[in-house]
C-alpha cells in the first residue's frame, strides 16, 4: 500500500499555515480597505478567503490521504488510525477526536467565508458587509490557529509504530458516524454567517431590511442542519449505545442543544422583526448568543474542564477557546452597550393577545429554557471552584424542569397559527380554534381509552392534538386558496414543522412514561413471554475478525422474524460493546440487548426487553421537520422594505394576509 | 435622542443598552473569575462512612481458585489493593508494592496483601503479574460488589483494615512503600496501645 | 383600528356553551387517566427507576442507568441485588448507595444550602422575565394613547425618502 511516508505531515501543516496567513491578511485588507475606502484593497480580501477555503480544503484531503494510506508517521493517525478498520469506518476516523474534529470545523468555516466573501463581492464596499466579512476572517484565523497551534493534527508521532487502535468502538458501529457529525457541524459553523452580519450592523450601526432577509436564510439553513443533527444524534444513541433513550441530558449533548434553543427563538422573533420592525437589537443579541453559545459549547466538551474544574488549564486547547470565548462576549457586550439604543426601533405591541405577543411569550419561555440548560451544565463546575466538592446535575434536574416548559410552548403552538397581528378578540379566537381544540380532547380521549395515566404525559397528548389542528387548520386553508403553494413559504413550511415537533414531544411524552422493561432469562427452545409478547431463543452465532468478536444471539419475537442483540469485544482497546436489536412498528418498538456474561455452550441467554411506544414517531417527526425546513426556506410573497408593517388587516378573509 | 417619545422615560431609555450590556458583562465575569481564580484542590478526600466500622463481609475466590473470606483472616492486618491492569497509575505503584510485600514478609507479623480486580479478566491479570512480578493473593470480584460495598469507583484505591476486622484507612490513587510503612506503623502503634 | 371580524360558520356550534362542555369533557378525562394507577413495576422496571436517579462516580453526569462503565455496572448490579433481595424500598437503596460513594453519585443535587440555587435560580428567573414581560405590556398599553413628536415624524420621513438599496451614506 503506497504509504505517504512522512510526506503528508508537513504538507498538511503547510497548508494550515498558509490558511492562518490568509486569513489574517484577510482580515487586515477589510479593516484597511474600510478605512481608507479602497476598493482594490477591498477586493484583494476575496483572494485571501479563496486562499483560506482552498487551504482548508488541502490539509483535510491531506489529513484524509494519511488516513486511508495509515501513514503512522502522524501522532494523530496513531491515536485512531488502525490497519483492521474497515474503510468507511477509517474515513470517519478523521473526525473521531479532537484534532480532526476542529479541522472539519475549519473546512466549514473557510468554505462559508469563502462563499460571503464571493456571495457579496458587489457590495464588499459597504462597511457592513465589509465588517461581517472581517469577523468570519477573525473566527477562521481563530481556528486556524488552534490547529497550527495546541490541537495539530500533523504533529508528527513516536518512530517506529506501524499500527494503531483504531478509533473509539463505538465510533465503529453504525454508518451515522458518516452522517451526523458533519451535519452538526454545518449546522454550528453556519450560525457564523449571521453573527458576523449583527457584529457588521452594530459596527455601522446600520440593519438595513434588507440584510435581514439574507441573514435570517442562511440562519434558517443553519437552524435545520443543527436540528437534523441533533435529532440523528438521538437516533444514533437509540440505535448505538444500548441503554434505550434518546436523550440523556450529558454536558455533550447539552452543548449542542444550547445554540439550537437560542437559535429557535431567533427564528421566530424575527419574523415581529419584519413584520413590525422592533425586536431589532433582542435579534441581533440572540444571533450573537448563539454563536457564543458554540463557542462555550466547544470549550466545554473539548477542555476537560467537566472531569475536573482544573483540568481544563491542563488541558491544551481549553484556554485558547475559554480566551476566544471571552473576545467575542467582551467585544459583543460592548458594540450592544455602545449602539444599541441607536438600532432600536421605536414601537409598541399592542396587545399580549396578538401573534408578536405569543412570539414575545415564546422568546420569553426559550430564554428560560437555555438559562435552564447552561445552569445545569455550569452549576458542578462552580460548586467544584468554589467549594471544592463534586456534585452532579443530572437528568432529573433537567426533566422536571424541561416538561413544563414543553408543555407551555405546546400550548403556546396551538394559539400561535390562529392569533392575527395586531390584535384578536376572544371571540375570532374561540372562532378559530374550535375544531383544534375538539381535536385535542379527541387526543386526550384515545389515549384514555388506551389505557394512558399520567397528568403530564395526558396534557402533552391533549395541548399535542390541540396544537396539530391548529396547524392542520392552516395548512388546510392555505392550499385550499393556493393549492400546491399552500404548503410552501414562511407559514406552511413553519406549521409542518411544528407538526414535526408536536411528534416528537408525543413520542417522547409516551416512551418516557410508558416504557415497560423486564430482564429474561432464555432457554434456548422455550419462548419466555413479556407485556404481550413472546421470545425464544433460537441460536447463538459468533463471528470475529481482525478487529473484534462478536457474539450474537438470535431471539424469535412472537414466533416471527428473529432479531440478534450482539456484544462486541474490540481487541485492541479491550472494550465491550453492546448492539441492540430493535423491532419497530408505528404502535410500540420492542427493543433488545443482550446482558453479559454470555456463555454459548450453555444454551442460555440473558437479555433485556424494552417495550417503547411510539418511537417511530419521533423519527418521522424529525422527517417531517426536515421537509418543513426546506419548505419553509422557499421564497413567500416578496415585501418591499418600505411597505408599511402595520396596516389594517383585511376583512375580507378571516386568515388575515397570507404568510 | 428624542425628548418626548414612544418607549418610556428617555434617561433610561437612551442608556438601555449600556445598562443590560453591563449587567451581563457582569455576570459573565463572575463566571471567568470563578473558574479561573479558584485554586487547584488538594488531593480526593479519602474519607468513608466505613473508617472505624467493621469491613463488609467479602467472600470470593482467588485466581487460584482458593475460597477467600475476609472475616477468617481476623488476627493479621490486611491491605486491600484495588487494581485493574490497564490503569496508569496502578501500573505506577505497582513496583512500590512489590518492595512493601517483600519487606513485609521478611517482618515478623507481615501484613497480608491482597489484590482485588477491577473490571479486569483473569488472563489479563495473571500476564501482568508474569511480567511484572507479586506473588500475592488476587481475589476476584466478578459482579463487582467487593467495590460497591467498599465504595471504590476508581482503581487505585489502597484499604487498611485491622486485626479486628475494622477499617482502619483508605488512600485513594497511586501510592508509595514508604507512604504505607509510615501509616502503618502509625496505625500499627496506635492499635497496640489499645 | 378593525379587528378582524370571523365569519361566523355554524354560529350556534361554536358558542360558549360548547366551550364550556369541551371543558367539562377534558377534565373529566384528565381526571380518570391521572386518577388511575399504571400498574406494578416489574423488578427490572424497578431497577431502571433507582438507577435513573443515581450518577455515574467516574462518568461526566451519566446516570447509572445510561452509562457503562465499570464502575456504573457494579451499582447497577449491587441495585439488582438489592432489589431482588427485597427488604430495602427505593429512597433505602439510594441512601445506601449514597451512603458508600458520597454525595457525588445523586444524580440531583439535595436542595440544601449552596445547591438549592440550582432550583432556586430557574424558578426566580422564570418569575422576573414573566413579570418583566407583564411591566412590558402595559407600559405599551399606556403609551398606546401618545402622539409622536415631531421628530418621530422627522425620522419617519427620512427613513421612506431612503431606497432600500442605498448604502452610500453612512449615517454618521
């Protein structure tokens, strides 16, 4: 196999180091450009971005090559290259630790700095694009220095070693590692665009409308690739790590949910912006929280710093981003106090009863739902530095705490789609949400009849019911005026969307409350029987390769189709790991995993049974949350910037103006 | 700045931004100094509920498959290591324990030492000790409840327990020849003068 | 100012008092599902609920239940043992648990002293942005009556007078 053979390291560093200069001669040229209003200086910013994106592009093709070809000179391909990993498995590895995880960072980040950079070359004249362009080259030489610096990835290794261990077992399961963490990460770098756009607007202090239909796309692009891979990362704990959840409330999984909940609100609070034009500087500070909040997030999960409070100044790479983090707050906080109140927009909303009032309640209750989750993820670190004494925050904490609010925006998604701008009576509301309303009681009364319990879960199904007819209701209406274009733009995509969700809380409310588990001992040959249905143990089968054994068994679910919960024991870490085996339907997924020890001669087998309702539904929420997402990106009804945002609502209709 | 206008009071009004500006940047800046200011913590306590009280009943089989019952070594100080052959800083004290044992058995009463494994399967551990030397007992603990019943997360943990079957001292991490002479002679005076 | 007027379909359908007997009809429901009991936990059920309230000792906020670790199983099985047992309830096997690795393995902290901020802090701030949000609203109920002075008007004016795609003046 043709081996690189120590060649791929440096040309990979060259290639970061021509990046980092490209992109601080980058952002020079804009500074100076804006300064002395030079265009060509202005124009010269462009070859630099095109410099930095193609550099990116480089070292992570060379950081690739080294891979596939195990070249073991690397001290990364060391830590997670190995000869006995399969192909697509060795292609992910790349992103299986932290070194090349920032490098992945780094490509996105350079390819959207190249696009802005190319997208508005026209306008690179204008001091805010000029100034938004300055910030992604700021961020980019930020990330290229972390790779030229504490997190290389072209360190050179140890002589002499001509293997590895592959990367982490669990990395190794399931073909989601190829798919969710690069959306995740599309989804986290494209937050970047829209920040550097409000950084661009507080430095001029200028929001033209018009930018605001750019930013608020490429936030809504940003917004469903953080979605789609936070929902793939529950898929993949459901599918991959055995315990049978979804979500587990880790530092992890908290660090990406954070951006996407400021995210959210800013998706929604912008729409009072277009509409009413207030809420201006509330949006540029959610956009700019969001993008703090991948910073921190990084910082959290990469330092160490939840090991131990003081681990992290230890670490490498923790004080670069804890640094990094503290720029981009200072500076925010500062541009915000400075020309703040210059952007603000003077307006009143008239009555709480109105959409920008139910917008204003979600923003409000979103808030309080990421102070809920920072504080949760942050409160062991500040007990440990200031008591010495290690405490945990954990599911529970989280729980108790998520629901209700969950249950509040449920509510607040069934009044929302119905409430008109401005102002609504009682009675336009009683009018509209009548049918919705009997839709929710119909909710409630299946899921009483099925036997549900539980004041909590029976509300999610009742305020779910209610909040889909309200959003069916829309729907229905809409095509029923514009038939095939009912169903895209703003609103409708948004209702689908909220569909989606409304699937997702059901699912959740109902696997939650409703799980029934039972740990079985099996006899190969006798079914043992459980919440309804039987299992038999049919076989054993064993299987190994260079990498690992594994040991499987064949279970008969109800005298059908066999399913095999394995055990895997990868040789060169020494690490067990469990696969479960899953059957799903629309009703009910019966999941299994199998217990060690395992002895196959003895015809005997422990396993464990999960009986979860509902889980197919959270995935077909996540779909239609997805197509909700690209509907919702095509383009509605242009408004020209200087329509006026509050006239009088027609009487004609009684859905008011389309989207 | 207007002087009558749509929005409240203008003097809070026109300063709005800077006020909440500052307040955050306050908030924050309570957090960095936190994390950053507080000083490196000293080493784990290594206190227990169990120091002082009779040890827990612990029965289970040697790798050589010899019954092992802690209440029949009553009469002898035992030590209790816990170890697991991949962890650094077990591999790290393991040549201090092997120069404790030898002494220990060149003394009159010797201490008795015995290893308990951790999550470790018995080929992994028998190689470690070829290679590495220590005759002594290892005891297995399959289910894990020697560890639960004694508290142990992590490996190393080193546990004194005395003639009477009392627990005596627990040091958590790596630990040294030297470090244990020291406190057991220390405990070792202290129970004679009982 | 026109609020939108409904058109009125079926007017007799959608008056109060079939509002009133939806809401009859709903607590009822909510009354016999939250009024009735799930049944027995099977002993694994069991488990699952006391591992699902203790945390990990060497894990970053896993719960038992989820994690697995060495150090996890273990407690997982010392709860199994201790549950097939029998003789110890639920709030007994935490404590014991508690009681061998410390407070680090509940997975929610106890609401005493420095931790009851963690409860005390999202209720307060709930609290105060919802009140926030209320002074918000009827301060603007208030100004809804004002008039706007002439230099609203004045930046009215000059705001219409821009062509949106004008960026050549930067307003100073």
């Amino acid at each position: 196999m043709l081996s690189a053979g120590g060649v791929g390291g440096p040309i990979g560093r060259a290639f970061l180091l021509v990046g980092l200069v490209g992109a601080l001669f980058g952002f020079v040229s804009c500074v100076m450009g804006m300064r002395q209003k030079d265009e060509k200086v202005l124009h010269l910013s462009l070859r630099f971005a095109t410099l930095s994106a193609v550099s990116a592009i480089g070292a992570f093709v060379a950081m690739e090559y080294a891979m596939i070809t195990r070249d073991f000179s690397l001290d990364y391909i060391q830590k997670v290259g190995s000869r006995s990993t399969p192909a697509l498995y060795n292609f992910t590895a790349v992103w299986s630790a932290l070194e090349g995880s920032i490098l992945m960072w780094l490509l996105a980040l350079a390819l959207m700095t190249a696009w802005v950079a190319w997208r508005y070359r026209g306008k690179i004249t204008d001091p805010l694009v000029a100034s938004a362009l300055a910030t992604m080259f700021v961020t980019a030489f930020f990330f290229f220095l972390l790779t030229v610096g504490p997190a290389n990835p072209f360190a050179p290794g140890e002589a002499g070693v001509t293997d590895g261990p592959g990367p982490n077992p669990l990395l190794q399961n399931h073909i989601l590692v190829l798919f969710h963490p690069p959306i995740l990460y599309i989804g986290y770098v494209g937050f970047t665009i829209p920040f550097a756009f409000a950084i661009g607007a507080l430095i001029t202090g200028r929001l033209g409308e018009g930018w605001l239909l750019e930013t608020r796309r490429w936030a809504l692009f940003s917004w469903g690739f953080l979605t789609f891979g936070i929902i793939l990362g529950g898929w993949w704990s459901y599918e991959v790590l055995g315990w049978s959840g979804v979500w587990a409330w880790d530092p992890v999984e908290n660090a990406s949910l954070l951006p996407w909940i400021t995210g959210t609100a800013y998706i929604h609070s912008v729409l009072v912006q277009e509409r009413r034009g207030m809420l201006r500087v509330w949006n540029l500070s959610l956009l700019i929280a969001t993008f703090s909040l991948t910073i921190l997030g990084t910082f959290l999960t990469r330092s160490g710093i939840l090991n131990s409070v003081h681990a992290f100044s230890e670490s490498d790479i923790g004080p670069y981003l804890l640094t990094f983090f503290a720029i981009v707050v200072v500076a925010s906080l500062v541009l915000i106090g400075w020309r703040g109140d210059r952007l603000r927009a003077p307006g009143i909303i008239d009555s709480p009863m109105s959409r920008e009032g139910a917008f204003l309640a979600n923003n409000v209750l979103f808030a309080v739902f990421a102070f809920v989750v920072l504080l949760g993820t942050v409160f062991p670190l500040i007990v440990e530095a200031l008591q010495n004494r290690q405490i945990v925050v954990g599911e529970p904490f989280f729980d108790s705490l998520a629901t209700p609010i969950g249950i509040v925006m449920l509510f607040l998604m069934c009044i929302a789609p119905v409430l008109p701008w401005r102002k609504a009576s009682t009675e336009l509301l009683s009018q509209r949400l009548f049918w919705p309303a009997w839709c929710g009681v119909a909710a409630l009364a299946v899921a009483v009849f099925l036997g549900a319990t539980g004041i909590e879960p029976l509300l999610t199904f009742t305020l779910g019911g209610f909040a889909t007819g309200a959003a069916l209701r829309q729907l229905v209406l809409a095509t029923r005026r514009q038939k095939w274009r009912g169903l895209v733009g703003r609103a409708n995509g948004g209702m689908i969307v909220h569909i989606g969700v409304i699937m997702i809380s059901v699912a959740l409310a109902a696997s939650n409350s409703y799980t029934r588990s039972q740990e079985l001992t099996l006899t190969k040959g006798v079914p043992a029987s459980f919440g309804g249905h039987t299992f038999e143990l049919t076989g054993f089968v064993e299987e190994s390769d260079a990498r690992r054994t594994s040991i499987k068994v064949d279970v008969s679910v109800d005298g059908g189709k066999s399913y095999r919960p394995a055990i895997h024991k990868f040789i060169s870490m020494g690490q067990n790991v469990g696969t479960p085996s899953v059957k799903s339907s629309w009703s009910k997924d019966i999941y299994l995993t199998l217990e060690p020890p395992v002895k196959p001669t003895s015809d005997e087998a422990k396993i464990k049974v999960f009986i979860k309702p509902m889980m197919t539904w959270m995935w077909a929420g996540g779909i239609l949350m997805a197509i909700g997402t690209v509907l919702a990106a095509f383009p509605g009804r242009r408004r020209r910037p200087t329509d006026p945002v509050s006239a009088p609502i027609p009487t004609a209709s009684s859905t008011g103006p389309a989207s | 700045m207007r002087d009558r206008g749509i929005g409240g009071s203008t003097a809070f009004r026109g300063r709005r931004s800077s006020v909440i500006a500052t307040a955050v940047g306050i908030v924050v800046a309570l957090f960095f100094i936190v994390l950053v200011v507080s000083s490196p913590e000293d080493r784990e306590s290594a206190a227990s509920p169990l120091l002082g009280n009779p040890a827990p009943v612990v029965k289970s089989t040697t790798l050589d498959d010899m019954q092992f019952e802690l209440s029949r070594r009553r009469g002898s100080w035992v030590m209790f290591n816990f170890f697991n052959s991949t962890c650094v800083p077990c591999r790290q004290e393991h040549p201090e324990l092997v120069a404790f044992h030898e002494a220990q058995a060149a003394a009159g009463t010797p201490t008795e030492l015995y290893s308990v494994i951790n999550d470790d399967s018995d080929n992994a551990v028998r190689a470690f000790f070829e290679a590495n030397r220590g005759d002594w007992s290892k005891i297995r603990d399959d289910d894990g409840s020697i560890a639960v019943a004694f508290g142990v997360a992590k490996v190393p943990e080193t546990w004194i327990i005395d003639p009477n079957g009392y627990v005596r001292m627990r040091f958590i991490g790596a630990v040294t020849k030297n470090l244990l002479d020291e406190k057991l002679t220390e405990l070792q005076a202290a129970f004679e003068g009982m | 100012m026109n609020l939108p007027r409904p058109r009125s379909q079926s007017p007799r359908l959608k008056s109060w008092p079939m509002w009133m007997l939806m809401g009859i009809v709903t607590v009822c429901l909510l009354a016999i599902g939250a009024g009735r009991e799930g049944g027995p936990l099977t002993q694994q059920e069991r488990i699952d609920g006391i591992t699902k309230r203790l945390a990990c000792p060497t894990c970053d906020g896993e719960s038992v239940f989820v994690s697995q670790a060495s150090a996890a199983v273990n407690i997982k099985n010392e709860v199994a043992r201790q549950v097939a047992a029998g003789q110890r309830d639920d709030e007994q096997i935490v404590a014991l648990i508690e009681d061998r690795f410390g407070g680090r393995v509940l997975l929610v902290p106890r609401a005493t002293g420095f931790d009851s901020l963690v409860w005390v802090l999202p209720v307060s701030v709930l609290v105060c942005s919802v009140a926030g949000l209320a002074a918000t609203f009827r301060r603007w109920r208030r100004e809804q009556g004002l008039v706007p002075s002439d230099d609203d008007r004045a930046l009215v004016a000059q705001l219409l007078a821009e062509e949106p795609e004008d960026h050549d003046e930067v307003p100073g």
